[in-house]
C-alpha cells in the first residue's frame, strides 16, 4: 500500500478477494477476526490464525494434550464462534511456550478450520510457527538491503525501492538454496549469515564487473533452469561456510 502506516485490517477487503478454494490461510492476531475467518470458510478455503483477544469463544470442550514442539506444549479443544447468526465450530490449538515471546507472553492460541485428519494439533502449531520465516525475510530485507530508505518522500519511489530490495532476496534465497543442497540445510538454517554474504557480494561485485566484461555474462542467458541449478551447486561446492 502507497500508505505505509495504514492499518492491516483496511486491506482485509483486498485480502479476501484473493482466497481461493483449498488455500490455507495464515496469519498473526490482526487478521483475527469473525468476519475474516467467516469469509475464508465461505469461499472453501482454510486458515491457521493466532487467536486475538477481543474476538470472544465458547468452549465445545475442556483443553487436551495432544504433543510437543520445539517451542513447547501443544493442547487442543473445540470451539465455536458467531459471525451475523452464523455459528462456526472451530478448532482451538495452545501452544504452552518453554521460553516467552518477546511481548513476554508463555501462551500462543490459534484458531483453525483445517480438519484434524489433514493436520493434528503439532501440525497447526508448526504451520504457524513457520510463518515467522516470513518475518525473518523482512527483517533481513531491512537490514540488508536498504528496503525502507528513510530520504524517499514520494510514495512511488519508495514502493520501487522496497521490490529492488525483495527481488533482491529471492536472489539471496536461491544462493541459500543451492549452498543447502550442497553443504546440508540445517547448516545454512542455523548458520549462514545473511549479513556477511551480503557483505562478501557488495564488497566483490564492483570489481568483478570491471575484471569481467559483459560480453562474458551473456552465456548464462541461455542456460536452462537445470543448467543454473548445476552451476550454481558446482559454485556453491566451493564456498568455504566458516567465513559466513
């Protein structure tokens, strides 16, 4: 949105109209809401959305323990909610936190439609738990790639500056990618940092345009997807991680 300080729930109507059948839907406590969770089930999609306080339930069943996570304990109960005379019957998971969020909260519910035969109660958890990557993506985007330019007063410029920056990490995502299947993803999950290899990029691509003139990269036009991905995991075979 050109209005970058606009509130979430002003763009629920452009949200919605993007939900098709079978998508799952997930979400922080903002998009919490009966009509939001109301419209999702309406179009015969689904949602796995943490529970905002102000949207009130009853409870269909006394909480159950169901496993863990890497996080913590994760119980379940049935719940429903109203939305205009309708009634919707809802699964309720709780995440009973081992170390509290950084708001300094030991509990996370979240709210589901998904069948417990497509996805059990761990399984929402995780669903949800993975949705911070996309927080990650931003922070490093802001961090790494200049996304929010604090001089561009014109709401075009800015817009324009901010997709340079997230195109710029679907490149950063791929060069992860392809050191993954090389080197083991839990060693470029855990770490690989984003900041010295964007570092180690800016610092060599100046000169590297200078020492290889532009005739040279036009090859790579041509290559196939396949032909990118061995090259790039031939490259990647050679990068010594200790210094990311």
């Amino acid at each position: 949105m050109k209005d970058g300080h606009a509130q979430e729930r002003a763009s629920f109507d452009q949200i919605l109209a993007l939900v098709k059948p079978k998508d799952i839907w997930c979400g922080d406590r903002n998009f919490c809401t009966a009509k939001f969770l109301y419209t999702i089930i309406l179009k015969g999609a689904f949602f796995v959305i943490r529970q905002h306080g102000s949207l009130g339930f009853k409870e269909l069943s006394e909480l159950k323990y169901i496993g863990e996570t890497e996080t913590g304990k994760v119980f379940e109960q049935k719940i429903e909610i109203s939305y205009e005379g309708e009634i919707l019957q809802l699964r309720r998971v709780l995440v009973k936190l081992n170390v509290p969020t950084r708001d300094k909260e030991w509990e996370i519910a979240i709210f589901t439609n998904l069948p417990s035969s497509d996805a059990n109660a761990v399984e929402v958890a995780e669903i949800y738990r993975n949705r911070w990557k996309i927080e990650t993506l931003f922070q490093t985007v802001t961090e790494n790639f200049n996304g929010e330019i604090q001089t561009l007063a014109y709401p075009k410029a800015a817009l324009f500056s901010f997709s340079m920056a997230l195109v710029a990490y679907n490149i950063l995502a791929t060069l992860r990618g392809a050191l993954g299947s090389v080197h083991g993803v839990n060693k470029i999950e855990v770490g690989l940092s984003d900041f010295y290899l964007v570092d180690e990029i800016q610092g060599i691509y100046r000169g590297m345009m200078i020492a290889i003139p532009p005739p040279k990269w036009e090859v790579f036009g041509t290559y196939s997807l396949d032909q990118i991905a061995e090259l790039l995991q031939r490259l990647a075979d050679g990068v010594h991680l200790k210094r990311f």
